[in-house]
C-alpha cells in the first residue's frame, strides 16, 4: 500500500505565524515606550516587552519551521507515524481506534475534546520512546484517556473520519496479511 502523509492544518500555522509577528511588534512598542512619563517602573515593562517579544520570536521560528518541514501524520504499512508527540506505532501493537468525545479542563476553563485514541497493547513502550518535551503530552494523554496515543481534531487539514477510515484499512489489511502469514 501507499504511504498516506496528512499535513497540519495551514489556517492553525497561518494564525500562529500573524500572532507571532503581532507578539513581536507588541513587545516593541511596550520596550521602546518603557521611559515614557507615566512608567513609574520602566525596568518592570522592559522586562515583560521582553518575555513577550521572546514568546513571539519563538513562536514565529515554530510556524515557519512547520511550513519548510511540516509534522505530518504518516500511515503507512509498518505502522502510524507523528512527529508532533507519539512518534512510530507499529500495527500490531494497536488493538483498536475510537471516536474520543470528552470535555476536560477544569473550571471555567473546559473545552470540548475531539479526536482519534489509539488503544495499543504496551503504552510503556510507546512512553518510553519519546523524548524530551513531547514526553510531557504523551504522559498527559496516557494519564488522561488511558492511550498515549491520541491524534486531535483540529491539527490536521483532513477530517477525523477520513483519518480514521484509513486508519482502519490499513489496520485491517495488516490483521489479514499477517494471518495470511500465519498459515503459512
């Protein structure tokens, strides 16, 4: 079968690149006006122009790194494959895909959660694997919805249905041929 490669969402990169670019110039409108007359502590907003200006800054050098290299979700017949957070999952580890439906948060701060979860045989393989500060989400969603594999909605440009269709096909072609293999 072909390798499948969904990219990211171009509006969600777009509005994070103007938002960085807006952080930016707000950053230094705040640093260049920190002596103004009504400033009783001009140290004080050169120090939050800066925090913001550097948010920006790194959130620019994000979005343009997703437009030259985009973490695209890679199905292919070894397995899925995401750069953003779980990294390679073979399909005999999956044992299903499920609609995730749930709203979490706490408070006043709770959002209606859609996506894919991949349930898988050893979670502690796949959390093992990941490195660094993506190891921080894949816990959280293990932690969370019990799978540290879980593929969100609003990333992607396809429709979750899609991304699950072909999910399925794949998983289901692979359950065949190693069968097949089986007999043999």
């Amino acid at each position: 079968m072909e390798e499948i490669r969904i990219p990211r969402s171009l509006p969600i990169v777009v509005i994070g690149l103007i938002g960085s670019i807006a952080a930016f110039l707000i950053a230094g409108f705040f640093f260049s006006n920190a002596h103004g007359p009504n400033i009783s502590s001009p140290l004080l907003v050169q120090a939050i122009a800066l925090f913001i200006g550097l948010a920006g800054l790194l959130a620019f050098v994000i979005c343009i790194r997703e437009i030259f290299f985009p973490s695209n979700l890679v199905i292919n017949d070894k397995g899925i494959n995401s750069r953003i957070s779980f990294r390679f999952v073979p399909w005999d580890e999956i044992i299903a895909i499920d609609y995730y439906e749930r709203v979490e948060g706490v408070g006043k701060y709770r959002v209606n959660v859609k996506g894919l979860l991949i349930k898988v045989k050893n979670p502690q393989r796949i959390l093992s694997k990941v490195k660094g500060t993506r190891k921080i989400g894949v816990n959280r969603s293990f932690n969370l919805r019990g799978s540290p594999v879980f593929i969100p909605d609003s990333t992607w440009s396809w429709k979750l249905e899609e991304i699950r269709e072909k999910l399925e096909t794949y998983l289901t072609k692979y359950r065949k041929a190693s069968k097949s293999d089986a007999r043999n």
